[in-house]
C-alpha cells in the first residue's frame, strides 16, 4: 500500500510521462458543448476512455446520448467495436449521467510496467473517438436535428 504522497507522486509521474510519450493536445473538454467531455481514466485494475454527457437538463443529456446511439452502428463498425454505450451510467455520487466508453482490464497505475500498454490504449482509443466526433459533430451538436 502507499501513502497518500506516494500514490500522488506516481500519479502525478503517470500523466507527464504520458504527455511526453504523446505530446500533442487531446479534445477532452473542448468539445464545444457544455457538459459533454472526453476523459481518460486509470486505476488499479483498469484503464477506459470516456465520453460523458452530463448536462443538467435531463432532456438535453438524453438528446445527445440518442444522437450518438443513432451512430452506433458507425461508431463500432469503423471506430471502436469495444465501445459500451449507457444512456443511464449512475456515478458513485448517485447522479446520473450518458456515458460511452472503452477500457482495458487487467492494467494498474501502480505497475510502471503496465505504462506503454496504457499509454498506447490511451492514444490509439483517444484518437479514434476524437475522429468519430470530429466527423458527426455537427449532427452531434445541434439540438435542432432530431435523432
């Protein structure tokens, strides 16, 4: 087990290690849309990229869920066939939110030796869902299109 500084250190050793392997600038929260975000995510036992749709408003966060599920087909043909999609993903705070995501099992932020393999999962599946939502962004964004 490590202490809270330790576990910070090997955070905080993870992520620029990262960004220096692939230094480039990854969408994440610059979507353009408000409360719709990729994230990276790693832990001890798994290591996913995410698209979250967390709008406040019920009905704008079940709009964007349902116009990327109207891509599904695309999304897992030509992007990411291991893509999970959840319209009603509960957060360990208790809220709800839309989530598709992708991960990789058996990985631990705290096996340095599992590094390269997380960083080329984090890169190679980043890209690709940055690719997807480049392409249908615009179909994406505008709440005027119905799904």
């Amino acid at each position: 087990m490590y202490s809270k500084e330790e576990a910070l250190h090997i955070k905080k050793e993870f992520w620029t290690t990262f960004a220096e392997t692939y230094p480039r600038k990854w969408l994440l929260y610059d979507t353009k849309i408000k409360d719709v975000t990729f994230k990276f995510f790693i832990d001890n036992k798994k290591a996913q990229v995410l698209l979250d749709i967390e709008p406040k408003d019920e009905e704008k966060r079940k709009i964007y869920f349902e116009k990327i599920e109207s891509l599904r087909t695309i999304l897992l043909e030509n992007y990411l066939p291991e893509a999970i999609l959840e319209r009603n993903f509960y957060l360990e705070t208790g809220k709800v939110i839309s989530r598709i995501w992708v991960e990789k099992l058996d990985v631990s932020l705290n096996n340095r030796r599992c590094w390269p393999a997380i960083f080329e999962f984090f890169h190679e599946t980043m890209t690709k869902f940055e690719l997807f939502f480049f392409e249908y962004e615009e179909y994406i964004k505008d709440l005027e299109i119905n799904t």
